[in-house]
C-alpha cells in the first residue's frame, strides 16, 4: 500500500532527543517503553527478594535471613511483582498497544497518561526506598489488620498505606484514560465487536481497576488513620473489627487477580490465532466470558476467608460463585485450542509462551477450583499450596502471557526481531524451573507447610521439595537472564522486522516498526475483525486462506484527513504533579514525625498545586479534526 | 522421595511421629513407597502422606471428612486436567507446519452447539463437587454432640493459651496450659477461639481443617481423633501470618486414651509446690521477682495453702515441667534448652519484647532479664521441677 | 458465530470516528465518578457496620438534625448555582457565569463552616474520632465528603481565575461542564449521606 509521510503536516515537531524528551513526553508510545523499563527492572528487583528467600527456605533452619529480614522480603516481594511488575507491564502493553489496535493516534488523555506513569514511578521508588529509611513493610502484601495496626513505632505499614495509595491513583489515571480512549477514539468502522481480543480485556481490566481501587482506598486510609490519628477501625479491644479489612482488601483483591491475567489471556488470543493462521475460535464468546469473569470477580472475594469463621450459608454462596467462574475461563481455555485445532502452528517462542500460558494455566485454573471447595480450602488456605496456585497463574499465567506479548510486539516497538534460539532456550528454560519451583509447592502446602514462614524445623517431611524449589527458582533467574541477553542484543544485532513480520491479523501491523510519532500517516477503515488479515487474504471454496491480488483493496480503505495532524504538545507539568503528590505522600508517612512529615506534605502539596494548575492553564495542541 | 521415609528420630522437639502398630492398617499408607515415576508420584503424593503435619495423613473424623472430599476433587480435576492438556498437546503435534504443506487453513470462526457443549460439561462437574462440598461445610460447622470435651483457645503473639473450661481444681479455677494440648480419642472436643492481639490461625493438619482466631470474634472447631490415635503427637502450627515469630509459634497436640486423659487432667489440676530446698528454692525468689510479671502459676505453700503467683499474660508456668516443649515447641523441654531460653529468648526465637507495655497488656515477647548463671540455673531447677 | 468477521460495511459504523475532546473527556469524568460511588460506597458500607458500635460513647442522639438539613438545603442550592453559571457559559456569557461561580462557591464555603461547626459541636460532647468505631467511621465518612466539596470549591476558584483572565473556553484543560458534573456528584452524594448517616439514624 502506499505510503505518504505526513510530517511536515504536524502541527509540531516532536524533539526525540536527550532526557528532557522523556521526562515531558506525552506520547503513549514512549509512555509505554517507560512503563516496560520500570516493569522489567522492577520485575527483577522482585526476583532477587525471591531468590533471597528460595535460599532461605532451601533446607530447613535457614539462618541467611532473620525473621525481621525475611518478613520484609516476602512483602515486598508480593507487593513488588503485583504492582511494581505485572500491573505496570500490562500498563505497558496497553499503553503502547491500544492506540495502535485500535486506529487512534494517542490515548484520549495524553498528560494524564504521563502523570499517571511518573506516579506509578515516584510511589515505587518511594515504596522501595523504605529499605533503607526505617524498613520496608512486613505486614504481607494483604496487610491484614490488625497486625497492619499494631506496630505503630515503626513507619512501615505506613509506606504500604500510603505507597499502594499512589499506585491505586496511577492505575485509576491510567484506566480512566483507556476506557476513554477505546470508547470514543476508534478509527471509523472500528465497531466494539471488530476490536481485538487484547483491547477488549483492556477494557475490562480498566473497569476492574475503576470500581476496585476506590474500595481498597478506603480501607488503606482506615488502616492509615488507625496507625497515626487515633481511629479504632480495625482495633478489637475498642469494638473494631479486623475482618472488615479483610472484607474491603479482598473486594479489591480478587478483581485485582484478574486486572493481572486478563490482559495476558488477551495477548495469546492475539498471538494463537496469528501463529495458527486461523481466526480467533469464538470471538464472542471469548469477549464475553472475559467480561463475565470481570463481573463474577466481584462477588468471590469472602472465598479468601473460609478459615475466618464466616456463617456456612455466606460460605457456601461465595464457594459456588467461585465455582461459577470456572465456566467461563473453561470456555477461554476451550477457544484458545479450538484456535490452533486444525491450524498452521508456527512453534516460535511467542507460540511457545502461549501454548506455555494455556497449559499452565489449566493447572492453576483447576487448582483454583479446589479453594472453592470449602472444607479443602480450610486445608489448603494460607499454606504453600495456596502459593503454588496464584504462582501458577501469575507466572505460568500473566508472566508467560507477557513474554509471548514481548516475543510478539517487540519487532513493532524496536523494527527489530528478537533472536529465535535464545527465545527458545528461555522458553525451556523458564518452562522447566517454573514447573520445579511451583510444582513442589502443591505438595508441601498439603503436607502442612503454611506460608510466610520464615524457617520451619526437621523432621516434617518438607525439606526435598523445598530443596528442589530453590533449585527451580535459580533456573527461572538463569532463564531471565537469557532473555534479558536477548533484548539487549537484539539492539544491536537484531534482524529487521518490517511492518508485518508475522504475516498477522490487526492494524497494528500496518504502520511502521516503530510506528511514528502519530501513529498512521493514514488511518486505515475498519470493514471487519482483523482487518489487516482480510486486507491480505480472501477465502476459496474450501473455506481456505488465500492470497488476494496485490493492490486489492476495498475503498474507501484510509480516512482522508482534512488540514493535518494535530500532536500534543509535550509537558513538564506531569512530571511536577506527580513529583508533588508522592512528596505529600512521602509527608503522610513520616507524619508520626512530626515537623518532617507535615513540613513533606506542605510543600508536597504546593508542588502539586503548581503542576495541576499550569497543566488546567496549559492549552493543548490537541484539536478535535 | 519424601514421601517413602517416616520419622523415627526426635530432632526438634519432641512430638515426633512414634512407630504406631498399625492396628487394621489404615488406608492409603504405604503405597506412594513402591512406585518412582515422577507424574505419578506426585499425584500420589497429593492423595497420601506419612507425614506427621500433613493433611493427607487424616487422623480424626473432620480431617478424613475432608480429605474424602479433597480425594474426590482431585480425583475429577485429574480427569480433566489430562483430558484438557492431552487435546492441547495433540493439537500442537497434529497440527504444527510441515514442509511442503503450503495450503492455508480453513478458516473457522466459531462453532456455538461447541460453545454450549464446552460450558455445560464443565459446569456439570462443578455441581458434582459442589453437592458434597455443601454436605460437609454444614456437616463441620454443626454443633459437637455428646459428650463433648471443651477447651478455650486463645492465640498470642506468639504462643496458644488452652483453657478447659470443665476441668477445674479445688478452687474452681479452669485447667490452663499452653502450646501442647491434651485430647482423649474417640469423644469430640469443641475448641472455641479467640485472639488477645492480632489474628491467628489453629491448624493441626491431620486433625482438622485450620480456622482462624480473630480479636473480638469468637470461632469453633471440631475435632474427632479416631480411637486408635491414642499415644500419638501432631504437631500443629499458626498459619495466619501473626509477625516475627509466625513460624515458631506452634503446638502439639497429645491424643490420648480415656484414662490417660483423666490422669493428665487430674495432674494438671494440682498446684506446684512452693520449693523448700535445693536450688530451686531461691529459683522461686527470682520466679516472683521477674517471672511473675507475665507468667502465672498457681502453688502451695508447705502448710497447703494454695495461691496465684503472677499475672496471666504469659504462659501459665504452673506444670512447665511436664510440657515436653517450650517456646511453642521450638525446642524440646529439657534443662539446656531451658537455660538458653531463660538467658537470651529472642535467640531461641525471634521477638519485640523491647516493644513490651505491661500497661495495656501488649506483650510482644520475654525480653532477656540479664540474669547470671547461677540464677539461670536456680530458675531451671524450679521449673523443671514443676511437673 | 454471533459476530462474522465478514459484516457488511455500514455507514453507522463511521460514526465512532467522531472525535469530539467534549466527547471523551465527559466519558472520562463518568468514569471517574464511578470510581467514586465505589469509594463513598466503601465508606457508608464501614458506617453502617458501626453505626450503633458507640461503645457507650455518644452516637446518632447528637446529630442536629434540623442545623444538617439547613446545611444540606445550602449545599443542594448550590447545585442550582452551578447549573446557572453553566448555562450562562454554553451562552458565552462569562460576566454572569462568573457571577453565579462565586455565588456556587459562596455556597460551598458556607455548607464546610456548617461542617467545622458540627464537628467542633461534637468533639466537645465527646465524640472524637477515637471514641469508637461510630465515631471514627462518621468523621471520615463526613470528612472525605468535606474534602471533596473544598476540592469543588478549589476547582471552581480556578475556573473564575481562568474566566477573569479570559481563558475560559472549552478548548482549555478545565470546563465548567465537567466541574458542574463532579459539583452536582458531590452533592447528591451528601444526600445519600445525609440520608444514612442522620435520617437513618432516627
């Protein structure tokens, strides 16, 4: 097709060059590269706690942590991977992605988009800085009251109130902006019902986030007024109730399960029907089962609370629901094989991680179903067979999901290919010690082991399983190692990629690797669900894929613009806003120090007053066309 | 592999797993010993174990409830699971591209009756599990029957208190012990929890499913040691995550006959004796200068009066003696292992008790008293002495 | 299948090509207000969990209730105001939409001394935030509302900043039709509160 560049009709030319372009970029491209960087070092940060406490628990007695030690490393370990890696890697996608699926030229909210990343940013760094400045939290990832509440001498939990505070306002910025974005910004024929998989879950996950983080925001604040102003929400000796935290952590936290895989499950449905050469099986019932998990999502959180003496009959309504959701995932997996029964697979390593998710997945699914059984789960709660699971759906789940997203797009982001055999070493890799890590798990949490212990003794039977473990974990460390080798060679050896190297399916592969600063020099008019597919490709008699003549394209196939493109302009002021708003929140969780805290969240607060009101004064470039 | 060997030596504390005469030999036992294939070892391992905290090793009518039930889960999702991944692994062989094939595909959208078949089979299977699932929740929640042994469980950071409230001596003062708790086998005994500070949670896997210990809430649970259980020690532990010593706060539970869970029970009921000589006569002096700020135990004077020395925000010392652990079983009860912990506790296991306000009751750990050797040894003879 | 990837081309389809800003960003505030009612819904869910849990302490009996519906009356007038001064934008009319900006904050700054006024009343009958479970979810409750009327009034303030310095169009960062939506939510919040928190309590 041909291609005119349209730069000298941008409104403005973007400068690309030099930290400054970053630091006020508000391209959802460069947005998404740095949401992937942070993920990735994040993401690292995580498996080093992991593998610190895999040597830790590797026979029993462990003494290379205490216990203050190794209780730190747990929580942030939990609190690092969900929402310092897998939120913000999923950010990354979408970010990067959706504009391109969908025909838009950027997300509807560009500055916002920014400020949301710069505080997902600052509220990590300042999470983690807590290593250093009176220790991290070490409270667990759910923070349960009242052990949240009780140690007040310490600033601790205080940086979990607080920090996941910020993080919740990011991912409520971010998901305001994608729904926006998807809602009103697809490219002309684009229905909802043409969109890709991938965006869909995007969808649902944004909405996920929307409705549960303000429910988690109220309880981190209960659980901050409790430790610091003298409130007895969850204090028991002043008629408090420690499980109404639970009640409110979990109707955040289960959705947040899904807010981590349903983008993944959205990936490798983008990925199984390009490397099958087959259309996605089901594409409604896929869309739908997504959106129905989403919705059922919200109404299991008590089956995380089957040991805390609930009333039977809650018990069991919350047991079945959790059963229910079974169904649609089932449909998920069933689609997903559906999807490559009777195609062309291309085994790559993209493939490979999400054949890897679906049979991963089915483990961690079936596990799943256990919990739902009450009395079991009462066996299996808070032991290493819970652990197991939710690791086999976050890491053979969302983790695999992300790879085959990384092996996939990363020629789009970089125009460049990712070398094939080091991706199937990681592969393997990663698939072996996974398995040799999590697997063990099972068995030891059924065999008694209860998590977020730091040592246990001889003599229970626990200690070949943990051993095997540790070893597991070291494989996956090798494993990222190849693969981080990988993505920094191909750099500077990696093959051309093209603009569709794949030969795929949706409009993403139509413009340049990388795409410019706008996108598409033409928006391209969506006639059907994966339409660069039926671009490329009619069907004969048989119902078979064939080429069609060059040059055959229905028309109108581009929307003509009218008078140019129209960029944002680029912006420090998020940047401020951001910085701001952490300050003040770094002010909150100093504030039993006195003069410190309040003197952090004054000038905190006047920063981001400085960034919110330029960026409200700020025109914007943009122009509605 | 794990799963063949038994315990025979006592290596940390001391409610290791006794050869047990394997009277009418119990179900599931040594099966997993014969067979090396990893796939099948592990489902096994997932069906039956020997081990003496596993909940796959069921010794009471609750925990066998349901381990039944969890046979039954994991028996369907097998099935499934092997159903699902053999139609995945053969799509990947079946169909994976070949040489020479240049044809493309046919391109298949969708199928809907494929849709409902794949949505109701699963959901099926589901109200297979969930009709004896619902059974047992209310079968296990039901009140305990007959005559039914009670006990008042109450979670500490990091320790159990067990109090029976039927059993008292002769000043109506109920049985209280902690950390090792007594059960007569073949009679359900009803334990009604509840926390002194954060949460907890009581499980002793082969015994009972774990439920949690909640400040402000009162929680129950049922168990039922089978008959032929009596002599054994379970080890149990904390499995809600309680802060620096979650992994060293665990129990054991003796199960015993009839007869010598009423001879227990009469022992337990007897005051100690205030010591008259030897070492643990100015052991007591120390005993009622420091140990009484926290710790209680209930003695009698030479001439017989009987009194409560101390205050009961620690474990009751009264019988330390006769526990066959201390520290909530991080060590066996011996004279060393005493000594270590009256010298340095956070050493023995990992504590706050600079965080301690004997005010509002927060105890968070025994700080080290600095005490010299000879006092050290003078509070072991004590204690030792009070079985 | 329900969806053929094989859909004829409709003309209606090019109707999501519209891209109208006004458009997007009024999506985007619904959104946002969405996550709101989630985030009150949080908090008069933990109030009424403790809504009798005084632990002998003060509870509902202190409530004023005719002073809290007067203030209620102030705050709903003010979204009266609000719509006033919106309608008297979209007419381009920025003397009189300032006019009834400042009338709308007027009205704000008014309902937040009733509040200060009301908490100081009852502090002083021994109720504080520590009391008990009642207290400590009735102050915060209230008390984040309050913030989101200052928020409102801040807001309000910088839309008659930008109006007097004529920088007050559609085109710009902040409108008045989303502020007057987010006022109007704030408002209709106070009546579910109100509602639950002082009629409820009767």
């Amino acid at each position: 097709m041909a291609v005119t560049t349209l730069t000298e009709d941008l409104g403005y030319t973007p400068n690309t060059d030099g930290v400054w372009s970053w630091l006020t970029t508000v391209d959802h491209k460069r947005i998404g590269i740095m949401y992937g960087v942070s993920a990735l070092v994040f993401f690292i940060v995580g498996g080093l706690e992991a593998l610190l406490i895999r040597i830790q628990l590797a026979g029993p007695n462990g003494t290379l942590l205490s216990a203050d030690a190794y209780n730190q490393l747990f929580t942030m370990h939990g609190i690092t991977m969900i929402f310092a890696a897998i939120m913000p890697v999923a950010a990354a996608f979408q970010n990067y992605m959706i504009p391109l699926q969908i025909g838009a030229r950027d997300v509807a909210f560009p500055r916002l988009n920014a400020f949301s990343f710069w505080l997902f940013l600052f509220g990590v760094l300042m999470l983690m800085s807590s290593f250093f400045l009176g220790g991290s939290p070490d409270g667990a990832w759910t923070g349960y009251a009242n052990l949240s509440t009780q140690v007040t001498e310490f600033v601790r939990m205080d940086y979990y109130a607080i920090g996941l505070q910020l993080l919740g306002v990011a991912s409520i910025g971010s998901s305001a902006n994608f729904i926006a974005t998807i809602f009103t910004m697809r490219a002309p024929g684009m229905t909802m019902m043409r969109m890709p998989v991938f965006t869909w879950m995007s969808v649902v996950t944004s909405f996920l986030l929307i409705l549960s983080m303000p429910v988690i925001s109220v309880g981190l604040w209960q659980m901050f007024l409790d430790r610091n102003f003298g409130t007895v929400f969850y204090e028991a000796q002043a008629s408090g109730d420690p499980l109404l935290w639970q009640h409110l952590f979990w109707v955040f936290g289960h959705p947040e399960v899904y807010v981590l895989v349903l983008p993944a499950m959205g990936i490798i449905s983008e990925t199984l029907p390009t490397f099958s050469r087959k259309p996605l099986f089901g594409y409604a019932f896929v869309v739908f089962s997504g959106i129905a998990i989403g919705f059922l999502g919200f109404g299991v959180w008590a089956h995380h609370m089957f040991t805390a003496g609930l009333s039977p009959v809650a018990e069991v309504g919350f047991g079945i629901v959790t059963m229910l959701i079974a169904v649609p995932t089932g449909v998920k997996i069933f689609n997903w094989i559906g999807t490559i029964w009777g195609g062309k697979l291309t085994l790559n390593t993209s493939m490979l991680f999400s054949i890897g998710f679906i049979a991963m997945f089915i483990i961690g699914g079936l596990s799943g179903v256990t919990h739902a059984v009450i009395p079991a789960d009462t066996q299996q709660h808070d032991s290493y067979y819970v652990v197991a699971h939710f690791h086999y759906v976050l890491v053979g789940g969302s983790a695999f999901g992300f790879i085959a997203g990384v092996y996939y797009w990363l020629p789009k982001w970089t125009g460049k290919m990712l070398n094939e055999t080091l991706g199937k070493w990681h592969f393997w890799l990663m698939f072996l010690g996974f398995n040799l890590t999590f697997g063990p798990m099972h068995i030891l949490g059924l065999n008694g082991m209860p998590r977020r212990t730091y040592r246990y003794p001889e003599g229970l039977g626990w200690e070949f399983w943990n051993g095997m473990a540790t070893i597991g974990s070291f494989i996956i460390g090798v494993s990222m190692l190849v693969f981080i080798w990988n993505v920094i060679n191909t750099r500077r050896k990696g093959l051309p990629a093209g603009n569709d190297p794949w030969d795929a399916r949706t409009v993403e592969w139509m413009t340049t690797s990388p795409p410019p600063i706008h996108n598409f020099d033409r928006v391209p008019v969506v006639r059907h669900l994966d339409e660069l597919w039926h671009r490329k490709y009619g069907v004969d008699e048989e119902g078979r894929a064939v080429p069609l003549p060059d040059g055959y394209v229905e028309e109108p196939a581009f929307v003509e613009e009218a008078g140019g493109i129209h960029m944002p302009s680029p912006s420090y002021y998020p940047i401020i806003a951001a910085f701001g708003l952490v300050t003040a929140g770094a002010g909150l969780v100093f504030w039993s120090s006195g003069i410190l805290g309040v003197g952090m969240l004054v000038i905190g607060a006047a920063i981001m007053l400085w960034g919110v009101v330029g960026w409200a004064a700020e025109p914007i470039t943009r122009e509605a066309h | 592999m794990t799963l063949g060997y038994r315990l025979i030596r006592p290596s940390y504390g001391s409610y290791v797993q006794r050869p047990v005469a394997n009277a009418g030999g119990r179900r599931r036992r040594s099966v997993s010993r014969t067979l090396s294939v990893v796939p099948a070892t592990v489902l096994l391992a997932a069906c039956s174990s020997t081990l003496p905290q596993s909940s796959l090793n069921p010794k009471s009518a609750e925990a066998r409830q349901i381990d039944d039930l969890w046979i039954l889960v994991l028996v369907l999702a097998t099935i499934v699971f092997v159903v699902v991944e053999a139609a995945l692994v053969f799509a990947i062989f079946r169909f994976r591209k070949r040489k020479n094939d240049d044809r493309e595909p046919k391109q298949i959208h969708g199928n809907t009756t494929l849709e409902i078949v794949w949505s109701i089979i699963p959901a099926l299977i589901l109200v297979a599990v969930t009709v004896p699932t619902v059974r047992t929740v209310f079968d296990l929640r039901s009140p305990a029957e007959g005559d039914v042994v009670r006990v008042n469980v109450t979670g500490h950071q990091w320790w159990w208190e067990f109090e029976y409230p039927d059993i008292v001596d002769d000043q109506g003062r109920p049985l209280t012990t902690a950390n090792e708790l007594h059960l007569p086998v073949g009679r359900t005994t009803e334990l009604t929890m509840t926390s002194a500070d954060v949460i907890h949670s009581f499980w002793v896997p082969p015994l009972a499913g774990k439920r949690d210990l909640v400040p402000g809430h009162e929680t129950f649970i049922k168990i039922t040691p089978d008959a032929d259980r009596a002599g054994e020690e379970i080890p149990g532990q904390c499995a809600e995550f309680c802060w620096l010593s979650h992994a060293d706060m665990r129990l054991l539970v003796f199960l015993q006959t009839e007869s010598d869970f009423a001879a227990w029970a009469a022992g337990e009921t007897q005051p100690a004796n205030i010591p008259t000589d030897g070492l643990a006569v100015s052991g007591f002096e120390t005993f009622k200068a420091i140990c009484a700020l926290c710790h209680q135990a209930v003695v009698a004077e030479p001439d017989g009066t009987v009194t409560v020395v101390g205050e009961a925000l620690a474990p009751d010392l009264t019988h330390f003696g006769s526990r066959s652990t201390l520290g909530a079983r991080v060590e066996s009860n011996t004279a060393e292992h005493l000594a270590q912990w009256i010298d340095n506790p956070s050493a023995v296991k990992p504590m706050a008790p600079d965080l301690n306000d004997l005010e509002t009751g927060r105890i968070l750990g025994m700080p080290d008293y600095g005490l010299d050797d000879e006092e050290i040894a003078e509070l072991v003879a004590l204690l030792e002495g009070w079985s | 299948m329900a969806v053929a990837t094989d859909d004829v081309f409709e003309e209606h389809d090019f109707e999501s090509t519209a891209d109208p800003i006004h458009r997007t960003r009024k999506t985007a505030m619904w959104i946002w207000l969405g996550s709101e009612v989630f985030f009150f819904g949080a908090m008069i869910s933990t109030f009424l969990l403790y809504r009798n849990t005084t632990n002998d302490g003060p509870g509902a009996e202190i409530f004023n209730v005719p002073f809290t519906s007067a203030s209620s009356f102030i705050l709903l007038t003010s979204s009266l105001t609000m719509v006033l001064a919106d309608s008297a934008f979209q007419r381009r009319d920025q003397r009189q939409g300032r006019i009834w900006l400042i009338g709308t904050v007027g009205l704000g700054l008014t309902f937040l001394a009733g509040q200060i006024f009301e908490f100081t009343e009852f502090v002083e009958q021994g109720l504080t935030l520590s009391t008990s479970p009642f207290g400590s979810a009735f102050y915060m409750l209230t008390g984040f509302h309050g913030a989101h009327v200052a928020a409102g009034v801040l807001m309000l303030s910088l839309l008659i900043a930008f109006s007097l310095r004529g920088r007050l169009s559609p085109d710009h960062g902040m409108n008045v039709e989303l502020t007057a939506l987010y006022w109007h939510f704030v408002d209709i919040v106070w009546i579910v509160i109100f509602t639950v928190v002082y009629l409820l309590q009767i």
